[in-house]
C-alpha cells in the first residue's frame, strides 16, 4: 500500500514538473501531432524579421503561416525518409562540423576574450614596471636568472626601498633612467605578446608589488598607482611656437597674441598655418589627428582632453619643445558593447591571446573529462620511424595498434587511431621535413590530434550547453530535408514535366506578350571612313542591306560590319532611336567615342504585338509552374497532416 502510495506520488510531482515545463515554453501549433513550441517559434520570427519583429497580430499571423507551411514540408521530407539518405547526413555532418568549430570558438573563446577585453577598456591604469628582459623562446638556466634577479629585486621592494630607486638600478627598460619605471596611464588592449601583464595590471590592488610576470619582453615587477574611467579619443589641432633656439620670453609673448587673436575670432587654421614651427601640421591648418593616452607628452594629452567642446580651443601651455595651444576638432567616446565588438573581435584575433585562450579551453575539456596519456606509447612509436615519415609515401603501421594511447570521457583513443591520423596529415608532414627533428614532429601531430579530439568532444556536447546552437542546427538540418523535398516535388517536377508545362502554359494565355517590336539592320562605320557616312545613310534608305555593302564596303581601307537587332518598343533602351516605328526608317547616326565609330539603324520590318510562345517565355513561365506546383503540394500536405494552432498561445505573442 505505502509502495503504491509512493508511487501515485511520484506520478502527481511528475506531472506537476511537466505542466510547468509546458507552462514555460507552451506549444504554439502542432503538425500531425508534432508540438511547435512557442520558444522555437520566437527565435525563428525574430531572426528573420530581425528590425521589423514587432510582434504585431499582422506580422506574427504571416509568420505564422510561413512557419506552418515549411513545417508541413519537413514532416513529409521525413515520411520520404529524407534524413535517412547517406548524402544528406554527410552534408548536415559536415555543416555541423563548420558550425561547431566556429561556434565553439566564438563562444568559448572569442566572446569571453571580447567582453573581457571591453571591460578593461573602461579603465585607464597608472602603472610602473621593472624589467628584466629574456628573449621569447628562452628556457632552462636562462629563465631560471631572470626569474631569481626579478624575485630579488621584489624583496628589496617589499623591505620598503623605493620601486624609482630599484627600477633605475636593476630594469632593463632604458626609460626606467629618467622615470623610474613609472609608465602612467595605460588602457587596455596592451601590445600583443603583453596579456599577461594586462591581465595582471587589471587584476592586481593598488601599491602592491605582483609576483614575477613573463612576457614576449622577459619577467616584470608591476604596481599600479591608480585607475580612473578611460580617456578614449580626442581629434585635434595645434599651434606651436618653439621655444628650443628662441628666446622662450619672445616665445611666450607670441602665443599670447595669437590666444588674444582667436578670442577676437579669427579663424584657427590660418593662424596655425602663419604661425605655428610645426611644419608638418601647419599647412594642415595645424591638423594633429586622434590623440590617445600615454603617446604624447602628458602636458599636451591633458590639454587635449581638457577641452571641453567640439572647436573650442585650450589657453596657453608649455611642453618640453615650446608653447601650444589646442583646438578640439571631436571626441571618440567609448561606445556601447553592441558597437564596438566587431572592432575587438578583429583586434583579439590578431593577438598571441586568442591562441593562449583556445589553449586554456583544451586544457579545461582535458580536466573535466579525466583526460589521461601515456606517453611512452609516443616515445616507442617515434623510435621505429625515419626520415620517410616526412614524405607522402609513409603509410601507419597495419594492422593498427590497439594500444591505448589517451583516455578522455572514458573513451580510448589508441595508437591506431593517432597512426592514421599522422597519416592523414600528409602536408604537416611534409612542411616539418628538414625543419624539426621525427620526435618533436610526432609530438606536434599528436599536439594537433589531442587537441582536434578535445574539440570534437565539446562539439558534441554544444547542443546540449547552448539552445542557440541546438536551434540554429535544427535550421540546418531542416533546411536540407526541405530542400530536397522541394527538389522532389516541385522544382524537378516543373522542369521535366514536359506535358504538365504545356498544359499549364495554356492557361496563362495573354500574361507573357511581346510588344511591337523592330526588326533592324545596324550599320557600323569606323571613324577613319567617315566621309562614307551620310551617302551610305542616304543610299540605305531605299536599298537593301546587300546592295549597301556591294557599294561601300569594297575597299579595305574602309571599315564597315552590320548587325542584325530586334527591338521591343518600350523594353529596348535602343528602340527611343525610331521616331516613326515604320518599315524603312534610318535613324539618324550616332557616334561612339569609345569605340571611335559611328552607326545608324534600319527598320526591316514591323512585328505586332502578340503573345509568346512557350519557348520564348520558357525561364519565366516553369517559375510561375514552380509554384503553381507547391501551392498544390501545400494543399496536399494540409489534407494530409493535420494542423492545430493554439489560439490562446498565439494571442500571447502579440505585442500590439
């Protein structure tokens, strides 16, 4: 009794689960019993009306029977058994391949570097740095010293001397002597092989001393002093007096006048080009362009950006090379996410950070599936191989080893399956002959394959973690079945038809017509043998077209050809030249300067309106079949699936 109580309850909160489950995403319409959910439903009309979803009763009313209609024809593709052929499940495969590839890029990598690096850019850091500097590809003994000297001159730091006094000693940074490793403001993106100085710049408090950080540079010590909301952009101009060489008295004296001259309002670009010493912005109206943090010297950036509108300009202000004053042309601020993720998406692409991300990912998929290796299979394999590996004659060991090579998700990758893959991999094989030693070449192909199987792998599960993906594939594979049964039933049908389409002609009797139309004879004449121009004009008036060449075209010295044209009286650009439309007309003559010739036109005869036959409207008329032919198919698939829309549903979705 307690067994079967239980029981009953568990069907009661199964149920319960399942009603809200409905309640969230309910069914908008079915086709022969197949639910449409309100969810696909929404993303489908969304992204194909895109600006235009408004949700209105009008536009969700048409989708809706656009949906209906394309579902009706993938329920049939699938009654057809279309999924089931080998080459439609080899495209989709092969869609689905290119599509998970780019979107597990996309969003596993590129989206988070993008946000990640959109954040960052609403902040400018004030930082100082000590470096000690190692080439890129260094390791071992060389590494290790730089690492201990950058450990030493943290602890020196942490005892209390000052980062100035350890930075002028100990950096390699040849600026560290005059600014003792003080940098200033700094946003990100950092200059590419940096990401990890800006990772920790963003990361690190205030005053605090970081651990040694390696670079494409060598290991850095970094503080960060302060950060405030970042500058962006600012478009200027500037006039300069040199004060190097001058008198800075004289110097001082003539900025002030021209300040007194611009706020009697006289025009900033001709007082920059009369007197500014900047020769190459003077004759630019003083034109200096976009000014960014950290790229001029501080007291001309914080005039710049101490403007406060669109052509006012700065007072008076000295810098290291004499006195300025700015005028602001615009200023970029930091635009909206949606704005500006294509120009960070490119920016992050092109940086060692993307690369060190997709690794990070791998790394992530080898932990959550308890990826395990054993390398000594590797070590084996690479000893029984020779310079022929490196050539397209190397074929994998037969019959394939069954050792166990890896393991991920419990699933065993063999020595086998890696032996094919390396054989497979003929043009990396090839590329690696004379520049990399068999071992370190079987370890990168082994790389590349340890990799490829932790993205197939995560590929595999993308449906599961992003409903996007599982929608957008849905698109795909439905898009291929209807497709085809189209192809089937419709588009094939209508061409090979031939008794169908005469049939189906006969009804349209009058839709597709010629106009009247002009059957003329164009005579060309170079414009060497223009002086034949107007006799032979005058001569073709009343003789035929033979009878014209017999006369003029006897000599090679004078070029002449005809072409025979038909025009159609409002179709035919061409046929504005006929001014009466009647049998005999000759245009007058035209010249063509391109081609340095001139012609004239004939009137042969006159064709009246009349309707085309089937061979003349042929391209148009199996269109207008094609789709005689799939509102048929629709009829037919109607009568034989049921459609059941929810009305209450669908009165849910309207917005207004």
């Amino acid at each position: 009794m307690a067994k079967n109580l239980l029981l009953l309850l568990g069907c009661f909160f199964s149920l319960i689960v399942f009603t809200q489950a409905q309640d969230k995403d309910p069914v908008l319409f079915t086709v022969d019993g197949t639910p449409v959910h309100v969810s696909e439903f929404k993303y489908i009309y969304s992204k194909t009306n895109g600006k235009n979803a408004d949700f209105s009763r009008a536009t969700l009313q048409e989708y809706l029977d656009l949906y209906t209609k394309f579902k009706l024809k993938v329920k049939k593709a699938k009654d057809m058994k279309l999924d089931t052929v080998q080459a439609l499940q080899e495209e989709l495969a092969g869609y689905r391949r290119q599509l998970a590839d780019s979107y597990l890029l996309n969003k596993q990598v590129t989206e988070k570097l993008t946000k990640e690096l959109f954040e960052r850019s609403q902040f400018d850091l004030d930082i100082s740095h000590i470096l000690f500097a190692l080439p890129a590809e260094a390791k071992g003994t060389d590494t290790l010293e730089a690492h201990r000297m950058a450990m030493e001159a943290r602890a020196r730091l942490l005892k209390g001397e000052k980062f100035a006094t350890v930075a002028q000693q100990v950096s390699a940074d040849k600026s560290a002597a005059t600014n003792g490793g003080h940098i200033g403001y700094v946003t990100a993106m950092f200059p590419n092989g940096f990401y990890a100085l800006e990772s920790a710049a963003y990361r690190l408090p205030f005053e605090q001393v970081s651990m040694p950080i390696r670079t494409s540079a060598g290991y850095h010590l970094l503080k960060v002093h302060s950060k405030r909301p970042a500058r962006g952009e600012v478009e200027v101009a500037h006039i300069l007096l040199r004060t190097e060489g001058n008198d800075a008295i004289i110097a001082k004296s003539q900025i002030d006048t021209i300040y007194a001259s611009l706020k009697r309002g006289t025009n900033f670009e001709e007082l920059a080009a009369k007197n500014s010493n900047d020769s190459r912005t003077a004759d630019k109206g003083g034109y200096v362009g976009f000014v960014t943090i950290n790229r001029f010297e501080q007291a001309f950036e914080d005039a710049a950006y101490s403007v406060a509108k669109d052509g006012d300009y700065s007072k008076p202000f000295q810098t290291s090379v004499g006195w300025h004053i700015i005028k602001r042309i615009s200023k970029k601020e930091i635009q909206p996410y949606d704005q500006m993720r294509g120009q960070l998406e490119a920016r992050i692409k092109r940086d060692a950070r993307f690369e060190m991300a997709r690794k990070a990912m791998v790394e992530d998929i080898k932990r959550e599936t308890g990826f395990k290796d054993y390398p000594n299979l590797l070590t084996e394999f690479a000893a029984t191989l020779n310079d022929t590996f490196f050539t397209f004659q190397w074929h994998a060991p037969q019959p394939p080893s069954t050792k166990v090579l890896f393991t991920m998700a419990k699933k065993a990758h063999t020595m086998g399956d890696f032996a094919q893959f390396a054989e497979n991999a003929t043009r990396q094989r090839m590329r690696m002959s004379g520049e990399t030693s068999v071992d370190a070449a079987v370890q990168n192909l082994y790389e590349e394959y340890v990799n490829e199987s932790c993205l197939r792998f995560e590929e595999q599960r993308l449906d599961q973690k992003y409903p996007e993906f599982k929608a957008l594939l849905r698109e795909y594979e439905e898009g291929i079945l209807l497709f085809e049964a189209t192809r089937i039933n419709v588009w094939d049908k209508a061409s090979q038809d031939t008794v169908g389409l005469k049939n189906y002609f006969k009804t349209l009797k009058g839709k597709y017509r010629w106009e009247d139309r002009a059957m003329t004879t164009v005579f060309f004449v170079d414009g060497i043998s223009k002086s034949v121009l107007e006799p032979m004009r005058d001569y073709a008036l009343k003789h035929s077209t033979e009878e014209v060449l017999a006369k003029y075209n006897k000599s090679d010295t004078i070029g002449i050809r005809v072409e025979e044209q038909i025009l159609e009286k409002s179709k035919t650009p061409e046929a504005t030249d006929l001014k009466e439309w009647k049998t005999g007309e000759v245009t007058i003559a035209k010249f063509d300067r391109q081609n340095n010739e001139y012609s004239f036109r004939k009137v042969e005869k006159i064709i009246p309106a009349q309707d085309k036959m089937l061979n003349e409207a042929r391209g148009y008329i199996i269109a207008d079949y094609q789709d005689y032919l799939e509102i048929q198919w629709v009829n037919e698939l109607k009568k034989q699936y049921p459609v059941k829309t929810e009305k209450a549903v669908f009165e849910s979705l309207i917005k207004k």
